[in-house]
C-alpha cells in the first residue's frame, strides 16, 4: 500500500491510508542506505513498516519537508514586525529548491493601509496576500491560490502560521500560541512538521516557526539568480557581475533609476556578505 506521510514525531511516521493514518516504523535498511522518510514523502507500507520511499519531486531542507508544490512564506505585518533579511533569505533558500516562493502577509489588522502598501510594492515581482486570520473575508482570494498541491508554511515564530491552517480549515486543528509579552515575539508552539488534508487535494505543511536567518550555502555568483527583479534589467559589463563594486552593471543603474527597490538590494548585498564569510573558513 502506498501512503504520503504526514507527520513524524520520534521516529514515528503517520502515513495517510484511506481510512486512518496508520503509525509506521521505517525499515532498518533506509539508515544504512543514508536515505531518511520525511513529511512528504510518498511511500510504501507493509504491516506497519516503510519499506521504500518513492522517488521525490524536491526535498525542502528547512523547513524539511519533501514533494513541496509552493512555499507560502508567512510574515506578520506587526508582533512581531517582519523582518526582510530573513524572508530575503528564505526567498533564496525556497528558490534554490526550484519550489515557487508565495508571500503572505498576516496581521494586516495591526497596521495601516498605508504600511501594506509600501510592502505590496516592496515585493512587486512576488505573488503576495495580505491577510488576516481573524478576518475570514481577506482569506477569500487567498483560497484561490491553493490548486492540487503541497504548501508547505515558513516562517517566524509568532507569524500565524497555525492561525492559517486552522482559519483556512475551519477546524481548530492547531494549538496557537501566546506572544511573549515584553518582546511581541512567538513562542516556539508548534514543535514539528505536520500535513494536513484540506479537501480537493490540498495538503498543507505546518512547521516550527524560526528567528534565525539560514542561507542555503551556495557559490556567491549563485545568489543573483534568485532575484527575479535583477534579470530584467540591463546587461552588466561582465556576465559574471555580483551587482557590488564592478563597474557598468545594470542593476546598480536601476537602482539608481528608482527601478529597482533599494532595501531588497541592500538585503542582497548582506547575503552576499554572509556567503562570502562562510567561504574563508
Ligand atoms: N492580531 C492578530 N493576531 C493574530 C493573527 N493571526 C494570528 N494571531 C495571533 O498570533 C499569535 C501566534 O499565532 P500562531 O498561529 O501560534 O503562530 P505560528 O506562526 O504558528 O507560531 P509558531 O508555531 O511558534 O511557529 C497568536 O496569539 C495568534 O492568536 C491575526 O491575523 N491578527
Ligand atoms: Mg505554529
Ligand atoms: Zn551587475
């Protein structure tokens, strides 16, 4: 019998079946092999053992989960405030997996029209909803977006990552967490990966939220690619321009021009720092 899994806690493996998840063990052999069952993934079963894994369309490695569709990116507009280093990364990391970055924006209840629309234009080359979960009606064009497929949410603590699934549910699937008080910042609630059937083929992966920036490590003339808004722009001099000290490059000339939005290059510019550091190691 072939399941997806959907959750795995302690070397556990939940593993869909038509009528209840079954609870499986993986087969000793996978350790030896260096192969690791991981949400996602599709596998076969046999009483009450994975006995293979089926080959994956992708594999995010964090949040760790496998056969990813699209990666909803969720920020918070306020407690805590977003902060655009770390979803620049987490664009770049999602991108790198060659998974579809969507961005989503909670919490538009704390914050003006205005604040939303300098971040609606911030991040123009991105597909973007404003929501918020205690209002079901800006969900309403956010169901849209969710075709056949596996979303997997990212994103910090606090964000309302689990608020979502349980707002786009309508069931209290989740437990959400409290806000520290002094710091406005999350709490750490959800500890592990989980899938969730939605109906009409929609999974969707709740995951820990993170305060840290993680960058996929990756050579540095890698990074420019991921910026979508940097390949439209004029050639540079060298086809090997990072964008930084070379002269005639395109993309400091949109910059310049008022084309380009200053605050995502200067975020390139320190992911490119933190690359290059890694390097002299
Ligand atoms: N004002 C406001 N608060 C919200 C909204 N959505 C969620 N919250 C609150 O934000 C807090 C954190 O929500 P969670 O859903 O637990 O956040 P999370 O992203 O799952 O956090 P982790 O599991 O720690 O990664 C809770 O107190 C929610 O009630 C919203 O749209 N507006
Ligand atoms: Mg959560
Ligand atoms: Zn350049």
């Amino acid at each position: 019998m072939t399941g997806r899994i959907l959750k795995s806690i302690a070397g556990d493996y939940w593993v869909e079946t038509k009528d209840e998840p079954i609870v499986c063990r993986p087969r000793g052999l996978f350790r030896h092999e260096g192969k690791k069952p991981t949400v996602g993934d599709i596998v076969e079963v046999k009483d009450e053992t994975i006995i293979d894994i089926l080959p994956r369309k992708n594999l995010l490695l964090r949040p760790n989960v496998a056969n990813v569709d699209k990666a909803l990116l969720v920020f918070s507009l306020n407690d805590p405030k977003p902060d655009f280093l770390i979803l620049d990364a987490l664009i770049v990391n999602v991108l790198y997996e060659g998974i579809e970055p969507v961005l989503v924006f909670n919490k538009s209840d704390l914050v003006s029209p205005e604040d939303i629309e300098k971040i609606n234009l911030l991040y123009s080359c991105f597909p973007r909803y404003f929501i918020s979960t205690l209002d079901k009606e800006s969900l309403k064009g956010f169901i849209e977006e969710l075709s056949p497929g596996v979303y997997v949410l990212a994103g910090p603590s606090g964000a309302g990552k689990s608020s979502m699934i349980n707002a786009l549910s309508g069931k209290e699937l989740f437990i959400v967490g409290a806000l520290s008080v002094k710091i406005k910042r999350g709490k750490h609630t959800t500890r592990h990966n989980e899938l969730i059937y939605l109906g009409k083929d929609v999974y969707l992966a709740d995951t820990p939220g993170f305060q840290t920036l993680e960058l996929t490590p990756m050579e540095i003339t890698e990074l420019r690619q991921y910026y979508p808004e940097f390949l439209e722009v004029d050639p540079c001099r060298y086809d090997n321009c990072l964008h930084d000290k070379e002269p005639v490059c395109g993309v400091k000339k949109a910059l310049s021009q008022g084309l380009l939005e200053e605050s995502r290059y200067k975020n390139y510019l320190s992911l490119l720092d933190k690359l290059r550091s890694r390097k002299e190691y």
